[in-house]
C-alpha cells in the first residue's frame, strides 16, 4: 500500500486526469464548431432519428401490454428507461471502439457532441420564416412555423408568428445547445447523447394531453429536471450574450429573473425573459394546443409591437448566448482541473 501514492504514481493520475479535461474541452469546441458549419443536413441519418423511432416502439410495446389507462403512468417509467438507456449504452460503445487511438476517440466523440447541438438549424429554420415573413406570405409563412412549433398555427397573425419564432428559438437555445453542452461538459458525448434522448421523450410524449397525460408523465418531469441547471445559467449567458449584440443586458437579466415564474415549465421563462428583456418586446399569451386554448402568462414589457426583423435579433442573440456557454463553461472545467 506505502507505494500506491509515490510521487510517479500520483504524477500519473495526475496528468491524465488533466489530459482527459483538456481533450474534453477540445472535443467540445470541435463539436460546437461542426454545428455551426454544418448544421443538420436534411439527408443526414440524424442520431435523433433513431432515437424518436425506439420511442415509437416502445411506445407501441407498452399500448399493446398495458391493462388500463391508469397502468400507463407506471409503463411510463419503462417508456423513459428504455430509449434513455438504450441511447447511453450504444453511445459508450461507439467511443469505447473508437479508443484504439486517441486521435479517432476525439474525433468520433466531437461528432457525436455536435449532432447533440442544433444551433445552426435552429437559425436556418428562424430565418426561413423570416424570408418568407418578408415577402408579406403570411399563409406560407404559417406552414413554416409549424415545422418547429407544437402550436396550432393555422390562424397565426403576423405579429404571433414572429412571437412564436422569438418564443421558439428561445426556448431551444437551451434544449438544443446549452443542455447538451452542459452534460458533454460534465459527461463527455455520453452524457450529451443521454440528455438527447431524454429531451427527445419530452418532445413525443410529454404533453399534458388525453393521449399521454399519463405514458407522458415521467418523461416530463424529468426532462424539466434535466433542464433545471442549464435554464437558470441561460439567464447568466443570455445577457451577457445580449451585451455582445449591443441589446440591454441588464434588461436582459432584470426581466429573466422577474418573470422566471410566467410559464407552465418551471424553465422556460429563464430562456424566454432574458429574451424578451434583451430585445425589448413581450412573450407569452394565449396559444392553442392540440385543439384546446392554453393560456400563457405575458414574459417581458410590451414597449413596442414586435416586428420581423425581432427573429433575426434573436438568432443573433443565441449566437452569442451559445458561444458565452462555450467559453464560461471550458474556463470553469480549466478551473475544476
């Protein structure tokens, strides 16, 4: 036992765990990187995908098995096991095969870290509804919202359009790039493809619905608590993001803290508050979900009427808000080392 802590030996963990950190924060970056490149190529085979299809499954498996309407809420624990499981399983695997050089594991790891991150698809889906917003399509521009909103959208104005795209992008900026960069941060790319799937559940099955108001149950919950750390730093990134863009900061962070309450999630408003105070306009209201009105607090002041140009302002702004999570949250690992 007397030479388990020589100083060779203790040099030895040492240096690797300060080789494991910096690698982690490399791979990291590269994956940022990627995303904001390459996006998320309609053609690519998207881990998602087969995320969303074990889901389907499972989901299948369960309606198939189980006995009453009630006995959903608890098949509702198998529903988020299975794809939540299955996805940090095979994630480990795939790295675990690319170890055989270090150069591959880091390359392979990045990889899966930027198709977790959907920065740039969420700009490119924004500004498509901007375009078509500019030509005065507001029919069109109606069916290019409901690609990426879970509202109805068929008597849309154009003012709550635009809400629901600055309302959208918001809201996934910490879904599709803060989360995941916090759990690949702490977790490497099994933690970041983990939180996908988790997120993913919410988005097929957490809705407070007939449908799954009990299969749907836990998939929830948990994915608010998921999200329950990285919202509340996005009320940290977002102004100061909004500093960089030359929008109000502390209006930023004044509003994401005093409206944190507005909202049915206990996270949203975080990201959709430091938004509104950023830009100067108000979210929130009355929307219509699977045929039924559900109202919504109001988020931020209505200083003004909010305009098209709003969605580019809030592509700029998550911009920013994801490159500060990159930044703050390497210099924290650097210090954690």
């Amino acid at each position: 036992m007397g030479n388990l802590f020589t100083p060779q030996v203790t040099s030895t963990v040492v240096f690797t765990v300060i080789g494991y950190s910096f690698a982690n924060i490399l791979i990291m970056i590269l994956g940022y990187i990627m995303d904001l490149v390459f996006g998320d190529p309609y053609w690519f085979p998207h881990p998602v995908r087969f995320i969303g299809k074990l889901i389907s499954k499972t989901e299948k498996f369960i309606r198939k098995h189980a006995k009453s309407e009630k006995s959903l809420k608890y098949w509702g624990i198998l529903m988020w096991l299975v794809p939540v499981v299955t996805t940090a399983l095979v994630t480990a695997l795939i790295v675990k095969i690319a170890s055989f050089n270090k150069y591959v594991e880091i390359f392979v790891s990045a990889f899966i870290i930027y198709t977790t991150l959907s920065t740039k698809c969420l700009k490119d889906e924004a500004t498509k509804i901007y375009n078509v917003l500019e030509t005065g399509d507001i029919k069109k521009s109606r069916v290019q919202l409901s690609y990426i909103v879970g509202r109805d959208t068929t008597n849309l104005s154009q003012s709550e359009i635009i809400r629901a795209t600055v309302e959208t992008v918001a809201e996934n900026t910490v879904d599709g790039t803060i989360s995941p960069m916090f759990y690949g941060f702490l977790f490497g790319p099994v933690g970041a493809m983990t939180y996908k799937a988790i997120n993913t559940l919410d988005s097929m099955v957490g809705y407070k619905n007939d449908k799954y108001l009990n299969l749907g149950c836990v998939s929830a919950k948990l994915d608010d608590v998921a999200n329950f750390i990285p919202a509340r730093l996005t009320a940290i990134f977002m102004p100061l993001g909004a500093f960089l863009c030359g929008m109000n900061g502390l209006n930023s962070f004044k509003i994401a803290i005093r409206d944190r309450k507005n909202h049915k999630s206990p996270n949203c408003a975080f990201a959709e508050g430091a938004a509104a105070g950023a830009i100067g306009v108000q979210l929130g209201g009355t929307n219509i979900y699977f045929g039924k009105e559900v109202y919504k607090p109001t988020i931020g002041d209505k200083k003004r009427e909010l305009e098209n140009y709003d969605i580019v302002r809030m592509n700029k702004l998550m911009y920013a808000t994801t490159a500060n999570a990159l930044l703050i949250l390497s210099a924290l690992f650097c210090i954690m080392i």
